[in-house]
C-alpha cells in the first residue's frame, strides 16, 4: 500500500511508525494490554500475527501497518476491514473479486457475527485484510518475497472464504460430525527466532488440548522447526525450545505429559523449501499429530 494511503487510513502518527518498524515495536503491541471486546481482542491477535508475517519477509512498511491496526484493535476500537480500492491492485479480474467480497463480509459483521461469533468474524477480517495486502503485491511484484505471492495470497484468500462459509451457515440446520479414526495434526506457527507463544497461538492450542480430551489419542507427537535463517546448531535449539513451549502449555491444560513424544529438527524436513539463509515464515512450526 502507497505511503499517501495508509496516512489516510491511519493517520500521519501510525504512518512514521510504520516507516521505523522493527519486530521490537511489534513485540510491544503482542504484548500491551488489550481492552474492549471479545471482537477486538480477537483482532489485536489476528493482526500481530500478520505483522510478524510481513516482518519476516522483510516487508517492513506493511508489518507497521498491521502492527498499527492491532494496536488500535488491542486499544478496544472496532477496526474496520480494508477497502481494496484504497490500495494499488492492478490486477482488474482481482480487484473485482474483492470488490464483491468486502460489502458481504461488513454486512455479516454488522449483522451480529462480532459478538456472536467474535474470533471467527476477527479470523474473516484479518484474512481478508491479508488477501488485500498480497493482492497489491501480487504474482507480477518484483523483489525477495514475489515467489511467495501466489502462495501467501491464495492461503489468505481461502482462510477467509472458510471462515466466511462458517460464518453464514444457516445455524438451523444440524451439523454432523462424524468422528474418524485416524491421526490429526495441527501446526502452530511463530515469530522470527522467537518461541514464545502469541495469544493466537495460546487460543489454537487451547482448541488442541479440548479435542485431545475428546478423542483421547494414545500418542501426541509434537515436534519443531525452524527456518533456514541462522546455524544449523542454533537451530536445533530454538526448535527445541518451541517444542518445549507447545508442550509445556498443553501440559498445563490438562494433557498427560506421559502422552507425548516430544522432538526437534531444527531446519530440517521444510516445509517450504528454500535456501539457506532464508527467513520463511511457513518452516517456523510445531507440528501436533494424535495418533
């Protein structure tokens, strides 16, 4: 997004802290104090997490941003969803899309879904302020991160259609749930060289530990990774560290640590290959499978 924008969006102040971002700045709002609604709350988190996205792929302008959105969200204000004209898409066919989607998505967060359904409607509009962001930089971009356009835009752009689709479920009619029996996994992601838990993390975990409860595996396998950035030996550690971290705060929530087989692997086993030396944010995880 144009600097000219974003000043219009979220005033001059939040404009020259976006152009001295650093993942410090951002560590500072992941861990203010949040007010206001479960809603807002719900965003503060979504937002933190994509601007410690954005910071890993060196996109500093657009990590302050959201940076600032989830400070202004963390502060109690109701943060509204981007509009996609206000950012240089140059893409006609897109843009459309995103045209058609925006007025739908406000209508489901006026008509309730923010207190009915607060982290889900916060999920839909953080992924679809993320699909925007991808959208301006598009496939075409040049620079480090246009390899990872198609991708980050098309996984930004399926999370929120899903939680969309949730959303506008007729509640009326049941739902089935077939319990089947097979292993489960579930990815937990974290910031540049960091293994602490985010509150959205926290909250996906509490989510892990509930259904360990219901489906009462016999083995949780958790392991951890990193990125290419850093040594291999480093690397081994700080995987280890967010394995650790994973497992101590299921543990915590009621988990039987005799349950778990808890490893790390440092670089290795990628999931997104890269070369070495590569910040990307897909390879910093933990992995959880029920077994």
């Amino acid at each position: 997004m144009n600097f000219s924008m974003k000043a219009l969006v979220a005033g001059a102040t939040a404009l020259a802290l976006s152009a001295c971002t650093t993942v410090i700045s951002i560590d500072r709002v992941a861990e203010m104090e949040t007010g206001g609604s479960a809603f807002t709350k719900a965003l503060h988190a979504g937002y933190v997490e994509l601007a410690y996205k954005e910071a890993g792929f060196y996109d500093w302008v657009d990590a302050g941003f959201f940076r600032d959105k989830a400070e202004m969200a963390g502060s109690g204000e109701v943060v509204l969803p981007e509009d996609p004209n206000n950012w240089s898409i140059d893409d006609e066919a897109l843009l459309a899309e995103l045209n058609s989607e925006n007025p739908r998505l406000n209508r489901v967060l006026n008509d309730g879904a923010r207190s009915e359904h607060p982290e889900l409607a916060a999920l839909a509009q953080t992924k679809y302020d993320c699909w925007v962001e991808e959208a301006e930089e598009g496939p075409e971009h040049d620079g480090p991160v246009a390899v990872h356009q198609p991708r980050e835009m098309g996984k930004c752009r399926a999370e929120y259609l899903t939680a969309m689709e949730e959303l506008t479920m007729p509640m009326e009619e049941p739902i089935e749930i077939e319990i089947v029996e097979y292993a489960t996994e579930f990815i937990i992601y974290f910031g540049w060289d960091r293994s602490d838990l985010s509150p959205l993390a926290q909250s996906f975990l509490d989510d892990v530990a509930t259904e360990a409860a219901m489906q009462g595996p016999s083995v949780i396998s958790i392991a951890g990774f990193t990125d290419t950035s850093g040594s291999a030996e480093y690397n081994i550690g700080l995987s280890r560290r967010r394995a650790d971290s994973v497992a101590d705060y299921l543990v915590g929530h009621g988990i039987d640590a005799g349950l778990m087989s808890v490893g790390w692997f440092g670089e290795n086993d990628l999931a997104v290959e890269t070369p070495d030396g590569v910040r990307e944010p897909n390879n910093r995880r933990v992995e959880i499978v029920f077994e």
